[in-house]
C-alpha cells in the first residue's frame, strides 16, 4: 500500500451548485438527455464538458441522500416496516460507502471530499441544493430518490483527494449521516495534471446502512 503524501498538491475542476437562471429548484428530466425545463448551473460545468467519460464518474460535488432520500432508500432496501423499526430504535444512523478502483489505479477523476469542518452551521439544508429527477432510468438498481443534493459553494471548504489510489486501496466514508457534521460532500473531480494518455477510471462502490447501537432506546 502506498505511503500518504499530505504535501501533494493539485489544481482542478468540480461542478458546484450555482443556482437556475429563474432562482426556483433545478430539473433533470433524465428522457429529455438535458435539464429541464430550468437549466442548473454549476460552475466550472462548461470546463468540465468532453472531458467526462460518460457513463461514468460524476464531476459534480454531492452527498447521496440527505435525510429525506435516505429514508426512502432504506424502506426501499429492507421494507417499510423494518425500516421504520430501525430509525425507531436508533437515532444515529449513516449510508457508508466503500469505493475502489478496479483492475488500474485511478490516475483520471479522481474522488475528492470537500471537508466542512470549518463551517459551524453546515447542514443538508442551508448547504445543499436540491435537483430533482424525472425520468430517472437509476431507480431501477438504486432505490427511490426525488432529488440530488448538490454541493452549494463556499470558500470555506477544504478540499482532500488521494492520488493514484490502487485497486488495493480503498476509501470509506459517510455519504449519508444523521448528524450533518459527519457526512462527507464528494464527486470525481478534473485533476489539472492529468496526462492526455491517462486510461478512464475504472471503479466500484458499496454502500450500506449502519445503525450505532449506543443511541438504542
Ligand atoms: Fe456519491
């Protein structure tokens, strides 16, 4: 496995919620191939264009679920009834997820965290833009979700990436977190030193639901 190097640093580009051209909520009809019928802006979007090897990974800032969304996505998972038992009985509850490259190390997007340790009052709410789907064909392998949480700016963030991460090497965090202070915003990013030749990212993810027991009633 290889050391950390915490005095490597890079320049790039992430999508970043920058609001509608009307200031109401954002669409995604996913049948229409574009958003609609408000257009989303995210800045550095325009950048990122033809450099995405669609599919694949999202150049655009983001928690999974926010807690309306999680709860959806565990009934979905596990049947309303146990769902609702579980979040009866605990009231700390987190979406982890386990990402890793396959078969190459990731040399092109990378995955980055934006670290809000230094906004005191972040939260799904005030900081997170709500983009709702139409059409959504992911629904089918991934559960329910009316809307993606995007990432709002703020000069606070502190932004972290591991480089050229290897198929032996993995990163786990919270995508979903009851306490807002643990989940962590994240989206492949445009690493500025990529070389032309760098293969596309090959890469996989699990999530699962954990529940903290000392919280049990
Ligand atoms: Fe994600």
């Amino acid at each position: 496995m290889a050391a950390i190097d915490v005095e490597t640093f890079t320049t790039g580009q992430i999508g970043l919620w920058n609001g509608t051209q009307d200031g109401k909520d954002g669409i995604v009809d996913y049948k229409k191939g574009k958003q609609a019928p408000r257009r989303i802006s995210c800045q550095g979007a325009g950048l990122l264009e033809g450099r995405s090897d669609q599919p694949g990974p999202r150049p655009v800032a983001h928690v999974d679920r926010d807690l309306p969304n999680a709860i959806v996505s565990l009934q979905c998972a596990l049947g309303k009834d146990k769902a609702d038992n579980l979040l009866k009985r605990h009231k700390r509850w987190a979406q982890v997820n386990l990402w890793r490259p396959i078969g190459r190390p990731v040399v092109k997007w990378p995955l980055v965290f934006a670290n809000h340790d230094a906004i005191p009052d972040w939260d799904y709410d005030t900081h997170m833009a709500r983009v709702y789907s139409v059409n959504d064909p992911r629904i089918a392998d991934r559960g329910g979700k009316s809307h993606n949480c995007i990432l709002i700016d703020d000069e606070r963030y502190a932004y972290h990436y591991a480089s050229n991460v290897a198929p032996d090497e993995a990163l786990v965090f919270f995508s979903f977190h009851s306490d807002p202070k643990m989940v962590l915003p994240h989206g492949a990013f445009w690493d500025n030193k990529t070389p032309d030749d760098a293969p596309p990212r090959r890469s996989l993810e699990v999530r699962c639901f954990v529940f903290f027991d000392d919280d049990v009633v």
